[in-house]
C-alpha cells in the first residue's frame, strides 16, 4: 500500500450500508437492537457495527436449516448472474460467498454529507443509463407470499428493509426470488426502489419513508453533538434495544478502534 497518495476524506460521516440501513429502519423496529461505535477522525466521523449479545446468540445458535436458507440466497445469484453482458450464468459452479462487489458513493442526508460503500449484486446490460449506480440491480429472495397476512408482513418488514437498502446505494432495481416451503424458487418480481414507498401507502400498519429519513437525519445530528473528540483512540459507542432511549458510553484509548492504526497513519503524513 502507498502510504504517499492519503488524502483526508472531506465529508461528515464514512460508513457502510448495512448501518444506515440498520438507523433508517430503527423507528419500525420491534426485535433486535444495535450497538454503532464511532471515532472523529480529522473532523470525519467514522461509524461501525459491534454485534449485540442477542445477535451473538442468534448466530452461535443458527441451524443448519437457516444456515441453508442463507446460502440460497448466494446461490440464487449464482442463478441470475453472469460474468460478462453476453455470457450466461453457471449454477453448477460452487458459490464463494467471500466474493463481492462493493460500490462506493458521495451522499448527502440533509445537512450531513457522508461516504458511503455496499455490495452490490449485478448490473442490468439492457439498462437504458449504462452508468452506475443507475445499471445496478439488487437480488433478493423471499418466502412465497400465500395469504394476506404474510403479505401485510412482507410489506411491512422485507420492503422496508429492501427499499432502505437500495435507496442508500441509489440502485433502482430490485428483483425477488420467492421460495416454496421446499426452498425452490417458483416466482420472480422486479421491484422498482423509487416505487417501493407508494406500495405500502395507505397501510395504517406499514411505515413511512420520511420517519426513517427524519429519524437518521435526528440520530446523525446526535452524533455530532456528542462525538467532539478528534482522536482516534477514542471511541463513541451508541446503544439502542426496541422500546428504549438511545444510550452511550466513551471509551478512550479504546481496544476495539474503529479507524485502524494502518489509516490513520496514511491520513497523518506531512
């Protein structure tokens, strides 16, 4: 790595997707909590994710039956996916779910500027606007929607998640994979982002975009009041559980940094 080419990132916050989405979806949010630590670093705030003890005990207790269910998802792209515009997808090939392809953007949220960066699934070659992230597209999979009620709950939490997702990254498309209970994909729908808030409208129980944004935009104004130290040994870590106020502690000369030694060296030469 070449230390020499380091430039200090001129905006308020750099982060990944998954937190923002984990921020946006947080007023709707009724089973798992957060934990976010953040540093200021050169008057940039650098957000990360810490697994909550619920989240831990979920994964060290996870089934091989969702661990399988988890994979279809990989695999499901394996399906979808090829690696050129005119090539064709090869599902017999084994799925490497280390593999990824991470897109990296400048956004704004009303007065708080941020870098963002988030995998992405694939690219649409028939895309009228060829440039990204207009080409990209996000897949997904789903349970087969049977009833009403499982409707109303897809509505209600899977399109929130998935809108949250794509919005951030500003990929237009989203295309569903829905399973049987046997795990076989028997339907597909394409999901426009920008569509996505007009479908669950109406709906008493649904959610509304504009809390999530009002919500993200309020807990980034927080952060900013409350991370004021610049210094990378020190680190903010935000709490949240559903039901209760956001809480906070510092942990100065932290052992878990968020911004690594390799960095901030980069960022502090001349």
């Amino acid at each position: 790595m070449d230390l020499r080419i380091a430039i200090p990132v001129d905006r308020d916050f750099v982060t990944w997707r998954g937190h923002l989405t984990k921020i946006l979806c947080t007023p709707y949010e009724t089973q798992e909590g957060w934990i976010l630590a953040v540093t200021l670093f050169k008057g940039t705030l650098y957000i990360s994710e810490r697994e909550t003890a619920v989240a831990y005990k979920k994964r060290k207790e996870r089934t091989r039956e969702q661990e399988k269910l988890m994979y279809s998802g990989y695999k499901f792209e394996s399906y979808m996916c090829a690696d050129s515009p005119d090539g064709s997808p090869c599902p017999s090939e084994v799925v490497n779910t280390n593999e990824g392809f991470c897109s990296v953007l400048l956004g704004r949220l009303a007065s708080h500027s941020f870098l963002v960066s988030g995998e992405v699934d694939c690219k649409d070659s028939s895309s009228s606007n060829p440039s990204p992230p207009s080409c990209y597209v996000e897949l997904k999979t789903s349970a087969q929607i049977r009833n009403s009620h499982q409707e109303r709950s897809f509505h209600r939490y899977k399109l929130l998640k998935w809108w949250c997702q794509s919005f951030l990254l500003g990929i237009p498309l989203i295309v569903a994979g829905f399973r049987n209970p046997k795990g076989r994909i028997v339907s597909l729908e394409k999901f426009r982002t920008s569509e996505i808030p007009h479908l669950v409208r109406g709906d008493r129980q649904s959610w509304d975009p504009a809390v999530c944004m009002n919500f993200c935009n309020a807990f980034l104004d927080y952060i900013k009041k409350v991370a004021i130290t610049d210094d990378p040994r020190v680190v903010f870590v935000f709490s949240w559980e559903p039901g209760q106020d956001i809480t906070f502690t510092v942990e100065a000369d932290s052992a878990n940094l968020v911004v690594p030694d390799w960095y901030v060296q980069a960022l502090s030469q001349g």
